[in-house]
C-alpha cells in the first residue's frame, strides 16, 4: 500500500543520483580547494555525529527507550578501531589501497565489539522499565570509562595517540548512507512496526505476540553498532583518543540532537546533528553557552512540543519531485537546499 | 428476536464442563483448573475452574473489584497464577511469555483501550499480522522478494479484516484520532489479525449507547460464525451478556459463585444477592 | 589504616549517601520520576553554604540559608518543568529531568567557575577510642543522618501531610478523589527531599570541602545507586542501601584503588537489578492492566 516495488525503485533510484550528485559535488569542491581543511574538518564531524545522532534514534525515537551510554558505545568503536589500525597493516593490493581496507575491517570491528556490549548490556537492562534503563545505561558508559582509564591497551589515563588520519568525506559520507537506509528500511517493516508498537504500548504490543526482548535487543544492537562505527571515524578524525573524548556529555548531546530533530524522525536528526555540530564550531561565543542552551532547549522543547520540532516527520526528495512536477501552476520551488537530497530516503 | 432458538444447548461433557452441542468432541480451546493468584498476602482468585469449547461465547461478569480483568490477565500470562493450570488447545502455559500466549491462540483487547496511537489504523493491524508475515531482519533491509510478497499479502490481509467493521476507508488515519468507537472496533480487528482461536474482550460495550451496543452484539456473533472461534469476554452491560452469550460465569471476591445458561445465571438467587445485596436489607 | 577504620568511613559516607537516596525515594515514590536535578540541587546547597560561611555568617544561620534556597529551588523546578509534563510519555519527563540538571551545571560554572572552592571547616576535633581516632566530623555526620532519618520516618507514618504523600504515591487519582491535594503534597515531597539535599551537601562538603559544579553529578547518581539498591520508594531501603554503597566504597578505596570504586557502586547497580529489580527492601509493583 505505502510502497509498492515501482514507486520504491523510484525513489531508490532518485535518491542514488541526489546522493551521487551531493557526493561528487563536495569531492570537487574539496579537490578544487573551495572546502578548506578547516571546512572538512567540520564536514567530517558532521557526519560522525549525524550517524551517532541516527543510530541513537533508534533506540530513543522509535524504540522509545532513554539509554544514557551512547558515548559509551562510541568509545568501544573508537578504542577497538583504533588499536587495530595503529597496530595491524594490509599491503595494497594493486589499486585497492590496504590502509582503506584495513579502516574499513577495523570499523566493522569496532562497530560489532561495540554491538556485542549493546547486547551483553541490553539483555539484563531491558528487562527493566523506562527510568531503570536510563539509569543503568549511565551506570554502563561510567563502567566503560573507567576500565578505558584503568588498562593499558587503550593508554590508560594518558590517552591513545599514533592513531592514523584516514577519516575522510568519502568514508564518513559512506557510513552516513549506511545507517540511513538502514535504519530507514528496518524501520518500514514488520521489524520496524514492532519496533514502534514497543514504543507505543509495550503491554499491547506483547498481547499481539511481539517479543518485547528479541525487539528490544534489535534496536539497541542496531544503534550501538552504528555508535561504534561513528566512534571509529572520531577515533580516525581526531587522532587521539583520551577516555574524557567519551562522557556522560556526549551522550547528552547526542541526546540533544535526536530529541529535537524529532523522535522518530531520521531527517529530524540529520538536520538537527548538522546544526548543532555547525553552529558552536562557527560561533565561539556560543560554544561557551552551548551547553546552558541545550539544556534549555531540552526542557523547553520537551514542555511545549515532546516528539521533538520534527516529530516523526520525514523530509522525502520524492515527494519534493512529485510535488513540483503536479503543480505546475504555482512556480516550481527549487530544491532550497540541495544538500538535504543524500538526507531524504523516502 | 429469537435468541434462545440460535443458541446451541449447554451439555455436560466427561471432564465435568458444560459445553455447546457442537464443541462436545472437540479438545476445548480453554481448559482452566484450580486457578488462583495472590496479591501480596491479599488472594484475588481463587479457585477458578471453566472450560471453553471451540466456537462457545462465554460471559464472564461480576461486581467491580471482582478479579475479572484479573482472570484475563491470567489467561495471557501478563500476571503469573500462584496456583492451578491453564490449557490452551490443550497445552500448558505455565512460564510461557504474553507473547507466547498470543502465538499459542489468545489474543485480547483492554479495558482502557490500548492502540498504537501514533501509528496508522493499518498499521496497527499489520502489527497485529506480524508474526504471520515470515522474513528476516536481512531480507527487510535488503528489500528482498519475501518483503515484497509477505508485506502486499498482508496490507490485502488487513484491509479484509478492516473490512470486516467497515473500517477500510480509515486505514490511513492515525490511530489515535479515531473516534471511541472506532477504537474499540480496531483493538477488536487487531486481535483478530493474530489468528486467535480464542478471544478475550475486556469491557468492548463499554461507553457505547444501546444502539452501538446491538450492533456490536451482532458484531460479536459474526466474528464467531466467520473466524468460528470461541469468545469470552468481560461486559457489566447485562443485555449483551444475556443477549450474546451461550454460558455464563459469574464472578465475585475472586471466586466464582454461579456458572450455567443465561437463563439460570438470571434467576439465580446468589447472583442476585451478589449484584443486589441481601435481600432484607 | 585498618578494617574498623574503612568501615567507619564507609558508615559517615553512607549516611550521607542514605538522606540524598531519601531523597530520590520520595519524589521517586510520588511522581515515578528519576530526579537527575536532585544531585544538583546538593550542589546548589553547597554553594549557598559555602557563600553564607565565607560571609562570616555563623554555621547554624548558613546551614538553614542552604536549606532555604534548596527547598525553594526543588519546588520551583517542580512547578516550572514537571508539572506541565505528569501527564504527558516518561520519557519526556526524564528528558525535562535531565536538561533541569544540566541547567544548573552550567549555570554554576558560568557564575562561579569551573575551580573548586575550599569549604571552610566547620566542625573540628575528635576523639580517641584506645588507640582509633575517631573525627568529629563522623560523629556529627552519622548523628545527624540518623535523627534526619527517624524524624521523616515519623513524620510519614503520623502525620496527616505524611499520610496525603503515602496516599498519593499509592494512587494519585484515588488520593485526589478523598480530597487530597495531590499538587501541594507533591511541592511538600519535593521541598524535604531538597532540604534533606542541602543538609546532606553541609556534611558532605565536611569531609570532602571542595564545592565545585558538577560535584553533585557522579554524587547524586551514586546516591540513586543506593536508592535502587535499597529498594525504591522505601525509607528504610534508602538507609540500607546508602550504608552498603558508603560502605562498598570505602572497602575500595582502601584494599584496591580509587579509582575503582565507582566501577564497582555501578557494578552493584546492574548486579542489584539484575537479581532483584525492586532493590532489597522494595515491593515488586505491578502494572495495571
């Protein structure tokens, strides 16, 4: 009904080119030096925080569920990428270059290390109620910061240095693609629906024959394997790593970030990653109230509209298409911001 | 109209029950024995013996505070009994998950309704059809042909059931913003979704006036004709548990003090003193 | 440093642990809420004092300022930022809990700064035992943790105001329905919890003078630790479950390392929840249907 096959190519296929052309556009602009280093940098961070922000959503937007230790997840991305690019090597193997292999072997790596903790975790606190998994989530990144303090690994107290600069547009735009349309197409399926049927009403949903658990232990997975992948393009984008990278405040502001884009909404969190990344590195004045605005916006966002700004609406490049083909009459719209077509999934 | 005439006789089965004509041979969808539940040191059911045959609608009723809704959520495991054995189709569900229950045949409704508000009438009904819609979690993400053939056969699937009250035309809408009865009608389409053979209905007149409340009799008929499932359900509305149901149970301070026919549970002087008090007072 | 010694320790920072996790307990019990403010609202107290002290005031006159301004900072954040939401999902209010917290976080490392700020000692002296000192401070400490304790103990077994909060973290509805004023009783719970706050901030800042920021944070979340552990809602679950975190702590530290001992009072939340969600002293609740 929703979607049907046809229409679903369509919007594969429309989506692809928007994404190839976004893509091939900011490689040129990099290439051709219009995106100084400066610029990229913030790019990059950009799109590390939008997969953490997306995969967060999972488990708070759609799972309804408030885990505190997303950071948590990260740094175990962060640390196990890390460690395995500054300590293992791939020769190239003709024109594939063995140092992508490698970051690419070493953030799945950290991604399902980071997963494995998300299950290990999620079995016992799931079972609990809403402010429990909260709490113990919290406890959980607190833990995970202290053993990355306490052993010798991941360099102790003194942080992780040597950690190769391999994070780029090309892999960080990759991996953004990556939790999109996974999340986007998980979540528009039967997986999905129960997804949400937990959030909505977990004793309904249970009388309808949905395994809460199994559901529960889905999403969470699903999130902090993405959080380990965004963990080890940070890892690969600062170059250094100290267990302080990852606290309760970073699991705040990824917080901040779902919340209002919209619970429930991937373009939500895109939209709201990319502007709150920007916005305190832009503005140094603000950097220094970001995070008295944040918890403003947090409360505030919460009294007056609680599903977040976006709800659990979805921007769609699609319907922008149709849109302006159909009514003809009006003056078509340009697509205002060109960069929202790789964001738009519907 | 003629009810009695519709209805089947009760007859005495081996296992002590009473049981519809047609249901004798038939493994009975419910068998409960012996159930009781403790609350802290406070005992909210004790006691509770019933049997259901395949295509039976069964009354539970009782005054306020009687342990209805209690039985029900013994019935789906979402309290553990302290005591005693349920059988669905013959199998034992000590220590199976609500979940479990609901793939075992049960499936049920709530007495403060309980829908996927923000979510579509249809997709609270495709929630419903989950777990009779079969691909993995890979075939999902890949949009493999599986997807494609299990999701269209069951948006047809949904529609149908939809169909059945009517509701077809609401399947866009979220849930939430239907009105009362029509939320009542989707919790009932929603519980059929999952294939029950049995189906519990907590309280499903509740807040209708009498001409939504003879509709839904019939309703409740229908489904039992046309899914040919047995019924129980929870109702204070003594003209619909007269008028639909073919055995009764009441229900009082967690025991139960009558079972039998409509006609015996009216006339029956305990019931009449449980719902009236004692006469010379 | 010995044995007797890590315990008696463990004992003085538990009963400051037991009235922050009270605390907890009873906005926990009445609204079903985490109050992530409550570690902050001890920073506040904190601050108070330390202002108050530094003012020459004298002790006693500081100590009721840092009540004052807690009491009424509890039940402002009650009015302004949870009451709007009771009704609406949990974890909007968890979120609205949350941002309060960080709220006052930041707000005080723009006003004060990030540096700690010495507290002045307030209560000297000690005595021996045969050859164990035993400080002032803990006697003090413990003395009036455990008089704290038994007055709220009475207070909600006997009183009438004691009784309204029972009913209402019982069943709000049918509170409200016999005449209870659910909001009033709701502000009370807030006001002793935060009151509470503050003295426990004093005998905090005690033994560990430095007041800075995010001092209630880990704090605050340690106490709710103790709260679970005791068994939320319970008065006497707070007491158990403070003096058995004070005391896991203070075991740590001694025998292993510092910087341990906050994995281990976390490790003993997940382990406590795993084997027994409704904590030692809890009742299991069950949801209605």
């Amino acid at each position: 009904m929703r979607e049907n096959r046809k229409s679903f190519f369509g919007r594969t296929i429309l989506n692809t080119c928007l994404c190839l052309a976004f893509f091939l556009i900011v490689e040129y602009m990099i290439g051709a030096k219009i995106l100084n280093r400066y610029y990229t940098n913030i790019l990059n961070l950009v799109l590390i925080y939008v997969i953490a922000a997306v995969s967060l959503n999972l488990t708070c937007g759609y799972l309804g569920q408030l885990p505190l230790g997303h950071a948590g997840f990260m740094s175990i991305g962060a640390y196990t990428a890390a460690i395995i690019t500054t300590r293992f090597s791939i020769p190239d193997l003709g024109p594939i270059s063995g140092e992508a292999v490698l970051f690419l072997l070493a953030t799945i790596a950290g991604g399902i290390l980071a997963m494995v903790a998300g299950i290990v975790i999620g079995l016992p606190a799931l079972r609990l109620k809403g402010d429990y998994l909260a709490i113990i989530t919290l406890a959980f990144g607190e833990i995970i910061r202290v053993l990355v303090q306490n052993i010798k690994i991941t360099g102790g107290a003194m942080g992780m240095g040597g950690i190769g600069r391999y994070t780029g547009f090309g892999w960080g735009f990759f991996w953004t693609i990556m939790v999109v349309a996974f999340t986007f197409l998980l979540v528009n399926s039967r997986h999905g629906r129960a997804i949400k049927s937990v959030r909505e009403d977990e004793i309904a949903a249970e009388s309808v024959g949905i395994n809460l658990t199994y559901y529960k232990i889905v999403a969470f997975a699903g999130a902090a394997f993405f959080a380990g992948v965004s963990g080890s393009l940070f890892a690969h984008h600062i170059c250094y790593l100290e267990p302080g990278n990852f606290g309760y405040n970073m699991s705040i502001e990824m917080l901040v970030m779902v919340v209002l884009g919209g619970l429930g909404s991937i373009s939500g969190s895109i939209i709201s990653a990319t502007v709150l990344t920007i916005v305190p590195e832009v503005l140094q004045t603000f950097a220094s109230w970001k995070m008295i605005i944040y918890s403003l916006l947090l409360v505030v966002v919460m009294i007056f509209k609680p599903s977040g700004l976006m709800g659990d609406y979805e921007l769609s490049a699609a319907r922008l298409v149709r849109k302006v083909f159909r009514k003809k009459e009006e003056t078509p719209k340009l697509p205002e911001n060109y960069t929202e077509g790789e964001e738009t999934d519907e | 109209m003629n009810r009695k005439q519709e209805r089947s006789p009760l007859v005495p089965v081996p296992s002590g029950f009473l049981m519809r004509e047609e249901d004798v041979d038939k493994t009975p969808v419910l068998e409960i024995r012996h159930l009781g539940v403790d609350f802290g040191g406070l005992v909210a059911v004790e006691d509770f013996n019933m049997a259901l045959g395949r295509t039976e609608i069964a009354g539970l009723i009782g005054p306020n505070g009687a342990g209805k809704t209690t039985v029900f959520n013994l019935l789906t495991n979402e309290i553990e009994p302290t005591r005693g054995i349920i059988m669905i189709d013959g199998y034992d569900t000590r220590g199976r998950k609500p979940h479990e229950i609901c793939r075992m045949g049960v499936a049920r409704t709530f007495q403060n309704i309980r829908l996927f508000r923000n979510m579509t009438v249809l997709e609270n009904v495709k929630i419903g059809l989950h777990n009779e819609m079969k691909y993995s979690i890979g075939e999902a993400v890949l949009r493999l042909p599986r997807y494609w053939d299990n999701e269209s056969i069951s948006d047809m699937r949904a529609l149908e059931l939809l169909s059945f009250f009517n509701m077809q035309d609401m399947a866009g809408w979220k849930a939430g913003s239907l009105p009362y009865g029509a939320q009542r009608r989707l919790e009932i389409v929603r519980a059929l979704a999952t294939n029950p053979s049995l189906l519990l209905l907590d309280e499903p007149a509740a807040g209708m006036n009498p001409s939504e409340t003879v509709e839904l009799m019939n309703n409740i008929r229908r489904i039992r004709d046309e899914f040919s499932i047995a019924i129980l359900l929870i109702e204070h509305d003594m003209n619909l548990v007269m008028g639909v149901c073919d055995g009764i149970v009441v229900l009082n301070y967690g025991k139960i003090i009558a079972k039998g026919s409509p006609e015996d549970i009216m006339s029956d002087p305990v019931v009449i003193e449980a719902y009236l008090g004692k006469a010379d007072q | 440093m010995n044995l007797i010694n890590h315990l008696i320790n463990g004992i003085h920072v538990g009963s400051i642990y037991a009235l922050v996790a009270l605390g907890y307990n009873m906005v926990y019990g009445i609204v079903k809420l985490i109050n992530f403010a409550h570690g902050d609202i001890i920073m506040a107290g904190a601050y108070v004092a330390f202002f108050a002290l530094d003012a020459g005031m004298p002790t006693v006159v500081a100590v009721a300022a840092s009540v004052a301004f807690c009491v009424v900072l509890g039940v402002i954040i009650e009015k302004v930022a949870y009451r709007p939401l009771r009704k609406s999902a949990k974890i909007s209010l968890l979120i609205t809990a949350i941002g309060i917290s960080l709220l006052l976080e930041n707000a005080a490392q723009k006003m004060f700064s990030a540096t700690p700020r010495l507290f002045p000692k307030i209560i000297e002296g000690g005595f021996y035992i045969g050859e164990r000192h035993i400080s002032m401070t803990t006697v003090v400490t413990i003395i009036v943790s455990a008089v704290l304790m038994a007055g709220l103990t009475l207070f909600v077994k006997t009183t009438n105001a004691g009784k309204a909060m029972r009913a209402v973290s019982e069943d709000t509805e049918a509170a409200q329905l016999m005449g209870i004023n659910v909001d009033k009783t709701i502000s009370m719970t807030f006001a002793i919890g935060s009151g509470l706050a503050a003295i426990a901030a004093v005998l905090y800042c005690c033994s560990y003078p430095q007041v800075y920021p995010t001092m209630g944070a880990l704090f605050g979340i340690k106490a709710f630790v103790a709260a679970v552990l005791g068994g939320i809602g319970s008065i006497p679950g707070a007491v158990v479950g403070g003096l058995m975190i004070g005391i896991a702590e203070a075991l740590t530290k001694g025998y292993l390392s510092s910087m341990w001992a906050d994995a281990i009072v976390f490790s003993f939340l997940i382990i406590t929840l795993l084997l027994r969600p409704a904590g030692i002293l809890g009742k299991k609740v069950v949801e209605k249907v």
